[in-house]
C-alpha cells in the first residue's frame, strides 16, 4: 500500500479507552431528514457507472462501489438499516469478488453502516483524522437533540491523514482531499482518476440540502471554502456522485456552489442588520433554489447556528452565545 506522508495506520482493537455507550435518543427534533421519516423507505436503486464501477443510491446516502485488482473498493457505506439490501446488490454486481477496502467521507451514520461488518471482516477501513475522532468518541448533536455512541473498536478507521494525498488499492489509485469545516469537520472527497469519476462527500446533496451539522464542525462558510477545492477536481466529463441523488455534472456542481454564494450573501446581508433567525426565514433567502432544492427551514436554521459560533463581540475575546 502507498499513502501519502501523513497517512496513519492503526491496528483495529487496540483502542481500548473506548466508551461504549448506549445511543441515547434525546429530544430530537423532528428534522425532515430525520431518521424516523427513512424508517420504512429503505428502496435503493442500482446504476453501472463502468463495468467496474456501481453507484448505489440508498434512501439516505449514496455508495460507490469500484473493483480493483484486490477486490471491492466502497466509498461510504449506507446507512445500516439497509446493509442487507446495500450488500444484495452489490454481490449480484461483483459475484465472489472479496472486499479490500471501505473510505468513509464524514462520519454520519448515513455512510457508516458498513464499518462493523467489513471491519470484522479486516476490510481496511479509510477516513480523515477527525472522522475517526467522531466516531470513537460519544457525540451529543445539538441541533437534533441525538447522542450517538461510538462505534466500536473493530469500527473505526484504522488508517486516516489530516491533509489531501493518494492511496494506491491494488490496481486503483484513489486521490482524496480535505474540505475543512464543510457540513462536519472531517468531509472528503475521493477521485478515481482512472475512470474519471469523483465522489463530492457530504458537502453535495442533489435535489435535498445537506444536513449542515454544526455540531461536529460544519459552517456555512467553510462549504463555500470546500466548494474552491471541490471544483479544482473535475472535468467537463467527470462522474460526479453526490453523497444523495443522481449524479451530477460539473454545471450543476457549478451552480450548487453559486446557489451558496448566493444565501451566504444575503444570511451576511441579514446579520449586518442584526435580523433574527425568524426575520431571515421570512424573507426567504432560498426561494429560487426551493423548488429544486426542498423546504429550507432545516438548512437555513442550521446555516445560520453555524454562523455563531464563528462570531465575536468586537468589545470582547468571548464568543456571542448562542441564543
Ligand atoms: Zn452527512
């Protein structure tokens, strides 16, 4: 295996300051996007980008599965209320060919649900450094109201890096890059040059906004920052799959990224004028992306909870409370 200077190798088990507790389900609010809502919809629909590449769209996140000379390569792995389904799917594409390794582009359950089968199976699994920190520790997500407990030892990411690289898996060299503080603090994207295909990670969703989860080091500003070393990889022919939906091109990716531009401006607009979360909603600073994109009210409130946490009284070292 090669990997790039800051790339980590650790032996799964060894992590034995681990807690393991229960998942404590607070007073969640009932986000759109909630888990409740995907209770029953677990439908995945298959599409073959090449004869070794598949993109499976789940009812919560997409998957990308690419054979290399040493078996399957997952990007994100579903959330695991649909991991029979995920892995049915996958086995009638690829009979017999083993698993070799399994990225995870942040560290929502969404993309998770394949960490403790292929890690027992000693699947090496791929993520950055903070992802790994996520999910090895018990996580309280404010905005939702949920406790996620950490995933156990065999789990976690037992190679991670801090800084973009290349990782070579048999015949497939698999580039990567950190977006800093995009919708969590630990997204990726993953870019199979050979097949020209790029994975955006949890910054892109298609036809739904993403779940901006400041709790864990998402800010709307640092999307906007994330989307300059998004669009450095692709080309007028690249694959671009999102972390939901259908596939997209680089003018929608583009467009996306416009779109954002465009709310930050006017969520700045708002705060200059010292508007509140409800003045702002009511003014509709997403109405033209509505229609395609879905109601607002979750990305809005999560965009603008974001913000806080990044400003500071001038008269003061403190940072503004959150209200
Ligand atoms: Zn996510």
């Amino acid at each position: 295996m090669e990997t790039n200077r800051s790339c980590k190798d650790r032996k799964p088990g060894r992590r034995g300051f681990l807690k393991q507790a229960a998942v404590l389900t607070g007073s969640a609010v009932p986000w759109p996007g909630s888990r409740a809502l995907f209770a029953q919809a677990t439908k995945i629909q298959t599409q073959r980008l090449s004869d070794k590449m598949l993109l499976v769209k789940g009812p919560d996140s997409n998957v990308l599965v690419a054979d290399s000379s040493e078996g399957l390569i997952m990007v994100d792995g579903g959330h695991s209320d649909w991991f029979g389904e995920l892995h049915k799917a996958i086995a009638q594409n690829f009979p017999g060919r083993p698993y070799r390794a399994l990225f995870n582009t942040h560290w929502h359950r969404e993309q998770t649900g394949s960490n403790q089968p292929l890690g027992q199976q000693g699947v090496q699994i791929i993520a950055h450094e903070n992802t790994m920190l996520w999910q090895s520790t018990e996580v309280w997500q404010r905005w939702s109201g949920i406790t996620f407990s950490p995933l156990p030892a065999v789990a976690l990411p037992g190679t991670t890096f801090f800084d973009d690289g290349m990782i070579r898996l048999g015949d497939r060299k698999v580039q990567y890059g950190y977006m800093r503080n995009a919708h969590t603090d630990g997204d990726i994207w993953i870019y199979f040059e050979d097949e020209n295909v790029l994975v955006t990670g949890g910054l892109v969703s298609n036809r739904r906004w993403p779940e901006l989860d400041w709790s864990t080091g998402g800010y709307i500003g640092g999307m906007l920052d994330s989307f300059v070393s998004l669009l450095s990889v692709p080309n007028a022919n690249t694959s671009i799959v999102p972390a939901y939906g259908d596939l997209m091109t680089l003018p929608e990716l583009r467009a996306q990224n416009q779109m954002y531009l465009t709310i930050f401006d006017r969520l700045h607009g708002s705060f200059i004028k010292s508007e509140s979360l409800a003045e702002i909603l009511l003014e509709k600073p997403t109405a033209e992306f509505d229609a395609a994109m879905g109601e607002p009210t979750q990305f809005m409130t999560l965009a603008w909870q974001s913000i806080q946490g990044h400003l500071r009284d001038p008269q003061s070292t403190r940072l503004l409370k959150l209200p």
